[in-house]
C-alpha cells in the first residue's frame, strides 16, 4: 500500500474517533433528561391517582415532566408552588 493511504486511513480514524465523542456527550445528556422525564411522568400520574381523593390534580403535560426531569426536586415544588398560588 501507497504511504498516503496509511496516513490518510489514520487521519481519517482519528478524526472520525473524535466527531464521535464529540456527538456523544450531548446526546448523553439528553438521554438522561428523557429518562428523568419519564420517571416524572409516572409521579405526576401517582400524585394525580393520589390526590385524587383529596381534590389534588397536577396537569400532566409535556412541560410539567420537562421541568421535573430537568430541574428535579425543586421542579416538583415548582410546579406545586405554581399550583398553590395560582
């Protein structure tokens, strides 16, 4: 084989390793904010369930589990401060 080609199959491995890592790591974090989100859903849903007999009713939407998913504990208390006051 041609030198060149080595080089280049190398330089193109090496590239291709790091446009990889580089796509990876966002798409992590995304995937963790997708699975807390999930997770949110099914806790509104049993906070609904729940708070059904008491007259307690938290809107399950794609925001409410986004903003529990993303902010976690604090978005939970967010959303029942919001649904307190308002």
């Amino acid at each position: 084989m041609d030198l060149n080609v080595v080089l280049g199959a190398g330089v193109l491995l090496i590239v291709a390793y790091y446009l990889i890592r580089a796509i990876a790591r966002p798409l992590l974090g995304l995937g963790r904010i997708a699975v807390r989100s999930a997770v949110a859903f099914l806790l509104i849903w049993a906070v609904n369930s729940l708070g059904s007999y008491a007259g307690f009713h938290i809107g399950m939407n794609l925001a409410s589990a986004l903003t529990i998913g993303v902010l976690g504990v604090p978005g939970a208390a967010l959303l029942l401060a919001v649904k307190y006051f308002i």
